[in-house]
C-alpha cells in the first residue's frame, strides 16, 4: 500500500534567491564620482587659499575699526593704507609718492570722496568731518581693493606719453 502521509510532507522547501549585498555602478559612474571630487577639492582649495591672501586685508578692516573707534588718526590710517598696499604690492610706484601725489592716486582708486590729506596729516587740529571722510574713504578703499591696484594715474599716463 501506498504511504498515505501529508501531502505537504512531499512539498520541497521555498528557496529564496540571494542577497546581493554589492551594489556595482557602470565605470562610467565611477568615473564621474572621482571627476566630481577632484573638482570639489579643488574649489575648497581655491577658496581656502583666496581666503588665506585676503587675510592681511581683513585684519586691516578690523584695526580701521579700531583706530576709528579710537580716535580716528589720520596718520594711522594713511599709514594702515599703505601698509595694506606694500603687503600686496610691495614695489607699486604709488608707495614712494610725495603726499601730493600720493592723494591724487589714491583719489582715483575710489569713487568715495577723499578729503584733503595734506591739511588732515600736517596740522595739530583737524576738522572732524574730515576725519570722518577720511575713515568712510579708508573703509571703501579697503573694502574694495582687490590686490591689483594700476601702477599709474590717467593723468600721469597723458604726461608720459
């Protein structure tokens, strides 16, 4: 006689397929992954090291406040100006300039408006409003000089020519 069991009993187990654990990207997505990357580190490394330059220049934005919040010295911060200038451009024409001259260059780099230098640094008591020009002039130059300043003046490129 036959074997009258369950027919469940016959019945084979589910065999499940199996994990894939690894999931593999074409080449081509690899490719990309590290093209992206490299791209990446090197705008952090750009940015970084623009940042870096920059460093001298904010520091000189702090210390104009500073010295603003001081007393606002006209010296000091024609002294801060120039320092700013040799840093970046150590051999730039303007450095070696009479005070004259040295107000006219300065006068072109910026739209704000520059008051008269000679009266501010070479007398005892200056006007106030003028201190304070000087201060706003300082900040604009500063805030705007991106290490590139030209080496002369329209008016000093007409008398050369």
């Amino acid at each position: 006689m036959a074997e009258t069991g369950s027919p469940l009993a016959h019945l084979a187990d589910i065999s499940e397929p199996e994990l894939v654990l690894g999931f593999a990207l074409a080449p081509l997505w690899w490719l990309l992954i590290a093209v992206l990357t490299m791209a990446l580190l090197y705008l952090a490394l750009y940015f970084y090291r623009r940042w870096r330059y920059f460093a001298p220049k904010r520091q000189a934005l702090l210390l104009l406040e500073q010295i603003h919040r001081s007393g606002n010295d006209p010296t000091q911060i024609n002294q801060l100006i120039k320092r700013v200038l040799r840093h970046y451009q150590p051999a730039h024409p303007a450095l070696s300039m009479d005070s004259k001259h040295w107000q006219q260059w300065l006068a072109t780099q910026c739209t704000a408006a520059l008051p008269d230098l000679t009266a501010l640094l070479y007398q005892r008591q200056g006007n106030s409003d003028a201190k304070a020009a000087l201060y706003l002039f300082a900040k604009a130059w500063l805030s705007g000089y991106q290490a590139k300043a030209p080496l002369q003046t329209g008016t000093q490129e007409a008398e050369h020519a």
